[in-house]
C-alpha cells in the first residue's frame, strides 16, 4: 500500500511537480472553457482548519465542488480534535471515512503524524514550517508570465517563515537561485539553507537580495501565531517594505507576488500591490485553485 502525501515540496520528484503543475495549467484552461468533467464524483475531502484561512480554505472546497466532488470543513471548535482525541487516532478514523485530508495547524509534526497514521493522501495546506501549496500556485503564476523558473533568481523579503522554508526547498526542486533577505535573527534555519547549497543566499540587506531578481516576493512580518510579536516585527522589519524603490534594483521585468493576505504599507507599499504590471498577486491567489485541484488528481491518480 502506497499512499503518496504532499506536506512539503520534497514528497513529490522534480519531474512529479512539473506534470501537476502542467496539470494545473491545463485544468484551468479546461475551467475557463466549461469542459471540466466530474472526476472527482462520490469523492470527500477533508479540511481540517486550526488556523483561519480565506484563499485554501475557498480554492479547495471551490475545487472539489467543480469537479464534483464534496469537501467538509472541520473546525477544532466543533470536533474532537479540539477537546484533545488524539491526531493519531482522529486520522486512522477520519481516513477510513473521506479519500483525502487537508490539514492547516500549528506543529509541523502533526500532518507528519496525522499522514502516518493515514489510509488516504494528506496535504499540508500551512503549517509553522512549510507552505508548499502557496508554491505550486506561485510556480505556475510565474511560469504563465515569464515562462520556466529554472536558473532564475527570486528575491524573499522578510521573515524566514514557512513561505521562506518552502520557497528554499523549491529553488532546490525548480533548480533556481533565491537570495533571503531579512532582519538579523529571523532568518530561516540553517540546516535547510545548508541543505539547499548554492541554490540559496542569505543576507541582512534587501537591496543586496532584490538586486537582477527576475521575481521579488514576501510575506507578512508577522505569522498567525505570532499575534503577540507584532509591534516588535513592526520595528524589527523596518527597511524591509517591498515597494517601487527597492523593485528598482531587480530586473528590468522582474514580477512581484505575495501568498496574500498582505498588510499593505508593512511588508509591501499599497502601491506596488497595486501595480497590476508588476504585481501578479490576484494571479497567484486564483492559481491556487488549479494547482490544488490538479495536486488532488496527482496523489489520488498515485495511491494505492
Ligand atoms: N495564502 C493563503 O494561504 O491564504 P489563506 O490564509 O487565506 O488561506
Ligand atoms: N506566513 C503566513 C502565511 C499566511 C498564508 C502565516 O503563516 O500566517
């Protein structure tokens, strides 16, 4: 029995990530043109959220529905996850009754453990660690404006969080190089970086990271979870705003993006947001529709 899961970029091969994302492309197409079957009819997913979430709760549950599928959402206030059963024991029961999980939660170990104990694929839909959904849907976004990412260079502004962590492990899978910049003490963990080899720079100087950069991107200063940090990021993260001065310095047609939501005048200026010939951020959010619907049909079409 091989159940394939997908709690960060590394689960799936090079070549793996490119046949979704080629996928994504082409369901969207199907989507724009009315010619989606139901393939997913009699399927349930699974959506468990301990964190709020606007854009993967939507695309997911949007995504089943299209293809004719059904998704549940299941809140900790309402289940018994949130009373303490244990993750072990909630996924060997909620994986013999749905054909699929996603998981958004705190502790990476959880969708770790919950996919050990699993009969059916598990996604890892944000943990404090890792975000690889938000990169299926940045990849393809990039790719549709500007062609292949490979031996590009993006530019990460800002915290060494999950989106940082899982754009390392892609300039890895999509062999590009990423310069990180960010402040002193929030840079992400070494081991990854040390990992990831010459594809990877670190820096405490913006302007240094976004320099040629044919991608800038960044993220909150200030993850769910780190409420109470705010002000401190705040000051911490000052001279780390995205915004038409520093987007001088990367390439001549270099894009910006951003997993969203965004706290305008923070991390990015509400004008580069808004600039629609750089900012592909709208792109980005509804890409992750296709490339999830796409990664469902890739581990589904992949477990046995
Ligand atoms: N980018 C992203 O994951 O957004 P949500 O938190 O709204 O799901
Ligand atoms: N780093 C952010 C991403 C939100 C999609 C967070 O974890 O809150």
């Amino acid at each position: 029995m091989a159940i394939r899961h997908f709690l960060t970029l590394k689960d799936l091969s090079t070549a793996e990530l490119h046949q979704v994302i080629e996928l994504a492309m082409e369901m969207k197409a199907a989507k724009r043109e009315n010619r989606q079957e139901p393939i997913f009819a009699g399927k349930v997913l699974g959506m468990i959220f301990e964190k709020s979430s606007t854009r993967t709760r939507v695309s997911f549950e949007a995504g089943m529905a299209q293809l004719g599928g059904d998704a549940l959402f299941l809140s900790p206030n309402d289940t018994q996850l949130g009373r303490g059963e244990p993750v072990e024991d909630s996924a060997r029961v909620i994986s013999r009754m749905v054909d699929i999980v996603m998981i958004r939660t705190f502790d990476h170990s959880t969708v770790e453990t919950f996919a050990q104990y699993s009969k059916v694929p598990v996604i890892n839909a944000l943990t404090d660690d890792y975000h690889p959904c938000q990169l299926l849907a940045d990849i393809q976004t990039f790719t549709e404006h500007r062609g292949s990412v490979q031996g590009k260079t993006v530019a990460w502004i800002g915290d060494g969080n999950n989106m940082c962590n899982s754009w390392i492990n892609a300039a890895m899978q999509f062999d590009f190089k990423l310069h990180i910049a960010c402040p002193a003490g929030y840079e992400p963990s070494a081991e990854l970086v040390a990992q990831a080899g010459d594809h990877v720079m670190v820096t405490n100087n913006p302007v240094i990271a976004a320099t040629g950069a044919d991608l800038v991107t960044t993220d909150v200063f200030a993850s769910m979870g780190q409420e109470d940090e705010q002000q401190e990021r705040l000051e911490k993260f000052a001279g780390f705003q995205v915004n038409h001065k520093l987007m001088s310095h990367a390439a001549d047609n270099a894009l910006f993006m951003h997993c969203l939501p965004a706290h305008r005048e923070e991390e990015v200026s509400t004008e580069l947001l808004e600039d629609e010939t750089i900012s592909v951020v709208w792109d980005e959010a509804e890409n992750r529709l296709h490339a999830q619907k796409a990664l469902m049909v890739f581990l589904l079409k992949n477990s046995h």
